[in-house]
C-alpha cells in the first residue's frame, strides 16, 4: 500500500499531519463564529469541510482541481458544496467569505503568491487565513516572509512539528503498512527531511478603497 493511501485511515479521513485535531485548533485560534463562511482550499473528498460544517456550524465552500475526489466528496455528502477549481482561480466574488483554509496546500503550489492574491480578494475585510503546512528548518521563516509580502499580518504561529514526527513514525510503523511499504513513504517526509509543520492564522491585508481609504 502507497503512503497516501494509508493518510485517511491513520488521520481520521484527512491528509495533513495532526489531522482534525489541528483543523480544530485552528478554527478555535481564529476565533470563527458559527455560521462564518470557509473556503476550504485543496478539500479533497470534503472530509474537512463535512467536519467544519457538521461539528463547528460553519458555511464551507470546498475547492480541488481533482475531479475523482470531489465526486467522491459528493456521494458521500450530498449537502457538501464542492467546486473543481484552482487555488489561484476561485469562482467566488470579491470579498465573499471570512476565511481562507488552506491545508498542506500553499507549499505544493507552483505560485504560491498568487494564490495568495486570490484569498486576500476572497475574503472579506477582518476575514482570517488558516494555513497548516510544512517548514524547512533551515528557513524557518519563509512562509511568514510570503504572507507578509502579500500584505497578511500574522496573528498566531505555532509549531506543530510533533503531528509530522508522528505521522512519519505511523507511516513507518511494523503493522501499519504491507511489509516493504517503508520505502513508499514519500521521500520529504522520511527521517523528516528537515521539515517541520506549522499552523499559522493570518489577517487579511488592507486594501486600497480608491479614494485614499482601505477597507
């Protein structure tokens, strides 16, 4: 079995180290009212944004460019709203929800600052980003840098790093996978690679309302 295959059944349906523990946390560090709109950004079969809506009572838009997920998303959740699209292409109208949700996504991206400049234009004003990813320990402040150049000021970091550890140990556990599946697990994450995991909650930047004002 590939290690991708084995990430729902050890993270309660979810592929991101600390699983919807972390989700949890971090809609509890961001503070959202129940009934809050999310875009759920790279959501997979909807496994999360089924979660946010059924336990947090919160609105979610669920975004993935891979059709074969979202149509499981579908099946398995008729009231889940989820659209095929990009990150950095959103069929949402300015200013349209209160929070962006992006898991162990904004490091894959190939532009990543784009997809930045299409969440700020997403979220309303006082909206919150929520980003949970990967780090390299040797620029432990590059996504910080990132977000701060689009103009995101960072409200809350944390250092979650033990929820890869573990997933790694769990991945490589004897049990947990077919005998030889040790050397599937993907490359970056073997031995840790270096890399560490943060959450991170971000307000949305101030923009210009063209007649000197922001908004």
């Amino acid at each position: 079995m590939h290690a991708a295959e084995m990430l729902p059944g050890l993270l309660g349906g979810c592929r991101h180290p600390g699983g919807l523990e972390l989700t949890d946390r971090a809609v509890a560090l961001a503070g959202l009212p129940r009934g809050a709109v999310v875009l759920d950004v790279g959501c997979g079969d909807g496994v999360t944004a089924e979660h946010l809506q059924s336990r947090h009572g919160l609105r979610v838009v669920g975004v993935d460019v891979a059709t074969a997920l979202l149509r499981q998303g579908r099946d398995r959740c008729a009231g889940l709203d989820l659209r095929e699209a990009a990150a950095d292409r959103l069929p949402l109208a300015d200013a349209s929800v209160d929070a962006v949700l992006a898991e162990c996504v904004l490091s894959i991206l190939d532009e990543p600052s784009a997809a930045l400049e299409e969440w700020a234009r997403v979220l309303r004003p006082g909206g919150r980003l929520i980003v949970n990813d990967l780090f390299r320990r040797a620029d432990p402040d590059a996504a910080r840098r990132l977000l701060a150049e689009r103009g995101f000021a960072v409200e809350a970091w944390q250092d979650h790093s033990s929820a890869l550890a573990r997933l790694v140990w769990d991945l490589a556990a004897p049990g947990v996978a077919e005998p030889g599946a040790r050397a599937t697990v993907p490359a970056a994450l073997r031995g840790g690679g270096g890399l560490g995991y943060y959450l991170c909650v971000a307000r949305r930047p101030r923009h210009d309302g063209g007649d000197g004002s922001t908004v």
